[in-house]
C-alpha cells in the first residue's frame, strides 16, 4: 500500500511569486486536506478536498487555493508569496464515506522558504 | 469553538521512566482525538486515535491514551521511555464528522541517558 507522497521536498521562492505544491493520497482514499505548520507551531488547516470540490476552508486568504483530481491527487497554489508564507506544507489523505471523514494520514511535507 | 489546550511545552525524562503528556480539549460535541507524533524534518505519525469507542486506547511503540468526558482530558502515557521517542508530540481534536482537523501547539519531549 503506497503512502502519501508529497512534491517538491524543499522549495525557495521569493516575496510576490506564486507557488504549486503537490500531493499524491494513499491507495483507496478520496479526500485530501492540506495543512501549514509554521515553525514552532502546530499545523494549521487551509482546506480540504472530497469529489474534486473544496469541502471546508480554514481561516486562509483567497490567495491560498487548491485542486483535487479524478485520481484523488491534489494540488495547493499560493499567489503573491509574502514571506510569512515561509512553513512545512502538509497534505493528509483520508477516506469520506456515509459515516463521514475517515483518520487523515500525513504525507512528509514540503518546506517553503519565502525570501 | 473547538481547542486544545497542551499544557507543557516541553517534557524531559530520563530513558526508561514513564511518560506523561497532558492534554485538555474544548468541544461542544463528542469529538474525535487523536496524537500525532513528529519527528525533526518528518511529517506527522498517527500514534492512536479515540472515537467513543473505549476510554482507553492503546496506540503504536508502547503509547496510550485515556479520555476522561468528565475532566475533558486526554493525557498520552508511556510505562517506559526509549531514545527513539524523543520527538514533538501533538495532540488533535476532530470537532465532528468533518474533515478538520484542530491541533495543540505541540509537546517537545526530550529522552535523556
């Protein structure tokens, strides 16, 4: 059973730029969630993704947006870079049936550094 | 609104003594808990998860846990620490049914010699 994988591991933009992280959910899950952990901090919920539309938002600016596709992989984008944009991305990938959301399971992460 | 409350930043024992990391939780329905341990540079890795089944729960590498309705708590405990445990350890609540996931600010546990 493959788990999920996040890429890049590590990325460096700068102030302004837009960014694309991506993540690929463990094998029989349908729902993806994305997270950002700034240092020091717990994760923080962004949004979420079930049947290719966002299923709940966390307290993020427009800016911060997202995809999912028929194959259940997932894609964060953030425009405008601003430098406390700088954290660990994480993606967690769970099943959401009749009964609702399953156990969400962690990807490694992607570090962005915002300079 | 739906919190957690980790209630030490930080937790230093000595390797083979017992492991206490404590945990409140604030919700308005019958959550869903959950630690998550996380190694330096890793992602998060589930150690157990409550979901009104038995109060105490037993998890991965030796860890449990055990929610108490009534001090709204849901301390993680382990009889006897290794080296390998030293790691951040968070504490989650699921609100409901949702995908959401609600995280404390983590405890850093250090295992010494």
């Amino acid at each position: 059973e493959t788990g999920v994988t996040q890429s890049p591991t590590h990325l460096i933009k700068t102030r302004g730029q837009q960014v694309t992280l991506r993540c690929s959910s463990q094998s029989g899950h349908n729902t993806v969630s994305w997270y950002q952990q700034a240092l020091g901090q717990g994760p923080q919920f962004i949004f979420q993704y079930y049947r290719e539309e966002e299923n709940g938002r966390g307290n993020f600016p427009p800016r911060f947006s997202g995809l999912q596709f028929p194959n259940y992989s997932s894609e964060l984008n953030v425009n405008a870079l601003e430098l406390d944009d700088s954290a660990l991305y994480l993606c967690a990938s769970s099943k959401t049936g009749v009964q609702g959301t399953d156990t969400q399971y962690f990807g490694p992460g992607t570090r962005l550094t915002v300079l | 609104a739906q919190s957690v409350t980790q209630l030490d930043s930080h937790v230093s024992v000595s390797e083979g003594t017992p492991v206490l990391l404590r945990c409140n939780y604030s919700s308005s329905y019958s959550p869903s808990l959950f630690w998550y341990v996380q190694h330096p540079n890793k992602g998060l890795q589930l150690l157990l998860k409550y979901t009104s089944a038995a109060t105490l729960v037993k998890g991965i590498n030796g860890f449990e846990a055990e929610f108490k309705k009534s001090e709204t708590s849901f301390h993680l405990t382990k009889p006897s620490a290794h080296m390998s445990d030293a790691a951040e350890y968070f504490c989650v609540v699921r609100p409901n049914q949702g995908g959401k996931l609600i995280f404390g600010q983590g405890t850093e546990l250090s295992v010494k010699p």
